[in-house]
C-alpha cells in the first residue's frame, strides 16, 4: 500500500477528481484502536477479502477476466485467507462469501450466493466491519490508512474531504482576527473545534466559553459586559463579564441562537467598536478578544422569522465551518471510536476489543446526539467491560435499540407528481438485484423470470412497483 498521505495527507501519487464507489474499513474487531482504511473503487471490477499477516492493499489485474483487481488483506483471526469477493457486474456491485469459516453478512444478515451492494451498506467480513459507498468524492490517494493523515489537530482526522478541507482552512484563518461561526447539531464537537481554533491562533488570553441558552434574560447583558456595583439590586460588587474576561483571547458563545434580540443589538455595537461598558457604568473599555460562536440552529430561517439580527448574522460570519453529524460521516466511526478509546482508557486502550455484536450495534445506531453520545456509550462500555472486552451487555439501552439508519429520500416517479413510499431495506436489495439482471441480459424478461426462478408475472409486479422501464435496457 502506498505510504503516501496528503494534507488530509502530502504528497499525492496521482489527482482522483468526480465521484465514483468506495470501500471503507471502519474498523477491526480485535484491534479497535488500529483505525480505519478508505479504497477508491473507480477503477477497480474485482475485490478479494481476506486474513493477512498486517493490514494492506494491493492492486493489479486479471489478464484472463480482463479484471482490475484490489486484493485487501486484514490481520482478523476471524477470517479466512480468501473470505469474500466483490466484484462489479453491469454497473452494480456484488459481494460473495467464499465458503469462510465463519461466514459474511450485509447489514447483519448473513449472506452466502452473489448479493447486490446499495449504497449505504454494512459488510462484516470475519470480526472487520466495511462500509459500502456507491458515489462518494475522490481523492487524491487511492488507499488511504487514516493512521496517515495529518491533521492539525488529532480530533480532525477525516475521511470526509470537506470537511478534511474545512479544518484545513480553520488552521489558516484561525491566526486571524476574523470572526467565526460554527454549526452543527447537538453533540458535533463544536466546542471542541473552538478550542481548537484558540489554541491554533496563539493568542495569550483565556478560552472563555459561555452558553447563551443559560443566560437568565434579565441578566444577559450584565453577564457578558460586567456590571458595576450598585448596577441594579443584587450587585453588591464590581462583576467582570465575559467579554472584558476574554481580553487578548477567545470569546466562544455557544447556542448563540438563543440571545436575546436586545442583547443582540449590544454585542453589535461591541463588535462594531471593540469597546464594552459594563451595566451601570459611564465610561466604555477596550477589548481586543476573537469571537468564536456555535449554534445548531438556522440563523437564516430566523432572520427571516426576525427573531435574530441579520446585522449581526453577518458580523459573526466572517468564516462558517460546517461539522456534519456522525450518520453522514460514517467512514469516519472507526476514527472516532479509536480516538474516544484512546482518550477514555489512555495507554490501556491497546487492550481494547469490541466483540461483533457490539461492533455491529456501535455501525448501525443513528447517533442522534452524535460525538457526545458516542463517547458517553464508550465510557460506560469500559467502565463495564471484563479485561477491556466491550460486549453488546456494556452498551446503554438506547445502542441496544438502534434506530435505522436515515437514507436520503428517493426521487418522485417520473410518471406522476405524488412521492412514493420509502422501500425497506430489503426492497432496496431487490430492487438493486432486479437492475442488475435487467442489464445483464438486456431487459429480456423472460431471461430475467428464469434467472430468478419466478414468473413473468412476479417480474412485472417488481418492474411496476420499483418504476422501472425495462426498455432502456434492451438494446
């Protein structure tokens, strides 16, 4: 495998531009710590899985089959030396078990005949979980080990390429005085990114974190800007507020969202004028701090609902970095897990291992409070774990339960207005087998019908119902 990396690594050995299918190691089993490994299929007809003695890549071809081949060697005891083979037929990816001994699965279900890939797929070969992308951005590297990024910062190794590139601009702009806003839902990390983006900017002054949803209204302004004694009833002495405590470093206001619209108004004209006057008193003070600011909520929708201040959305939008939630960031769960291990456990998380079970509830929860909630189900599994074996038992209820992953929604039939109802999972499968023996025999149905072994009939209940014209396959 090339040991070449890039920003998100350096020294590319080729440029990959568009989209195309890509196979990621998420994670190993045995060695969760151990990260993860991204492949560019692009280029690519056939893959073999298998047990190696370390974890590698190797590309070449079968003059015979006129194949371009990847072979994937993982040191999992679990899987045999020739365990699984993709292979793309037509257009489609399929995945085949290779008569293992401890068999494969797709999304948990075990599989052993030629199976169709949809994009979105879990594969567990052995105790090693893949996931499968059907069209997803190249990169520069065309097997990139995530132990080869170079972020920097460890919390930013990434798989996803802009978000890889975002980080990459934060470390710029970071330096600067420009204002930041940083959005995302419940549990991205945002403080951990405005961190961050304080200690990259070396500045001498303090992080001073402050969530605005916490602010008694009353009180905001006092709070941000200090008060004065004798200010109003209660203030009994001089009070420093936040924004004269982050002199010469980071003011990060979190769910800035929920400021109110008068408070709004005044952290304008601190912005404005980088002078504050504390409540109550008659002359304003300079401040020199780098406002950082978060919200998971949209602040456009909200000017137009005129509950916040476009002004001021524009004041503390000088740079906007955007961190995605876990299920749109898949590729990256075994970074994730491996950092968070590392974090909890110290030099104790060498001897981590996730059994499958817990490994196959850990890819399919939707991590609806994302990073946080992650790390609080790793820090409970440890606590729980015997010998440092974490067991589907040690997960909290809510893994235990996972909800379904959220796919995006299919586009409305082309034959009318009205929107049709998601598939399932397995029709998704279906569906995916169906086009695949559609153009591998050139929409002939009744070829279609015997491959299957079901009717014509059936044929057509799946064609109407999946709204699939079988004529665009037939030559």
């Amino acid at each position: 495998m090339s040991d070449a990396t890039l920003s998100i690594a350096d020294d590319a050995p080729e440029t990959n531009t568009g989209r195309g299918p890509k196979l990621t190691l998420v994670l190993e089993g045995e060695r969760p710590t151990s990260g993860s490994l991204a492949m560019d299929l692009a280029r690519i007809d056939s893959i073999l899985l298998g047990r190696g003695a370390k974890r590698d890549t190797e590309r070449g071809s079968d003059p015979k089959k006129a194949e371009r081949t990847l072979t994937v060697r993982v040191p999992d005891g679990r899987m045999s030396t020739n365990h699984a083979r993709m292979r793309r037929l037509h257009g489609t990816w399929m995945v085949e078990d290779l008569g293992s001994k401890n068999g494969s699965a797709k999304n948990g279900v075990t599989f052993t005949a030629p199976t169709p890939l949809a994009d979105g797929d879990i594969l567990e070969v052995g105790h090693t979980f893949f996931l499968f992308r059907s069209d997803a951005p190249r990169g520069p590297i065309l097997d990139l080990d995530s132990t080869r990024l170079r972020p920097a910062r460890p919390e930013q190794a990434t798989f996803d390429l802009g978000l890889a590139q975002q980080f990459e601009a934060v470390e710029r702009v970071a330096k600067s005085l420009l204002a930041m806003l940083i959005l995302g839902e419940s549990g991205t990390g945002k403080e951990l990114a405005a961190r961050a983006i304080h200690e990259l900017s070396g500045r001498k002054g303090n992080f001073v974190p402050v969530n605005c949803g916490a602010l008694p209204e009353s009180l905001v302004e006092s709070e941000l800007f200090g008060a004065k004694k004798g200010a109003f009833t209660g203030a009994d002495r001089d009070r420093q507020g936040f924004i004269p405590a982050a002199q010469d470093g980071t003011l990060f206001l979190d769910e800035l969202g929920e400021l109110p619209l008068a408070a709004q108004a005044a952290l304008l004209r601190v912005l404005q004028e980088r002078v504050v006057t504390p409540v109550g008193a008659t002359a304003a003070m300079p401040v020199d701090f780098r406002l950082v600011a978060a919200t998971n909520r949209d602040l456009t929708a909200d000017v137009s609902a005129k509950q916040f201040r476009g002004d001021l959305l524009a004041r503390v939008s000088g740079f906007v970095l955007r961190l995605p939630p876990i299920r749109e960031r898949r590729e990256d769960l075994g970074i994730l897990i491996a950092a968070l291990l590392e974090r909890i456990a110290g030099a104790d998380a060498q001897k981590a291992r996730i059994s499958p079970s817990a490994a196959r509830l850990l890819m399919t929860h939707a991590w609806p409070y994302n990073v946080r909630e992650l790390e609080k189900a790793l820090e409970t599994a440890w606590v729980l774990a015997e010998d440092g074996r974490i067991e589907a038992r040690h997960l909290p209820d809510a893994v235990r339960n996972p909800q379904p992953i959220e796919r995006a929604p299919r586009r409305a039939s082309s034959m009318g207005t009205s929107s049709p109802k998601p598939l399932s999972a397995e029709d998704e499968a279906q569906k995916v087998e169906l086009l695949a023996l559609l153009e591998t025999h050139g929409g002939n149905l009744s070829a279609v019908s015997r491959a299957t072994g079901k009717a014509r009939m059936q044929i057509h209940r799946w064609l109407k119902r999946f709204d699939i014209d079988p004529s665009k396959y037939r030559e």
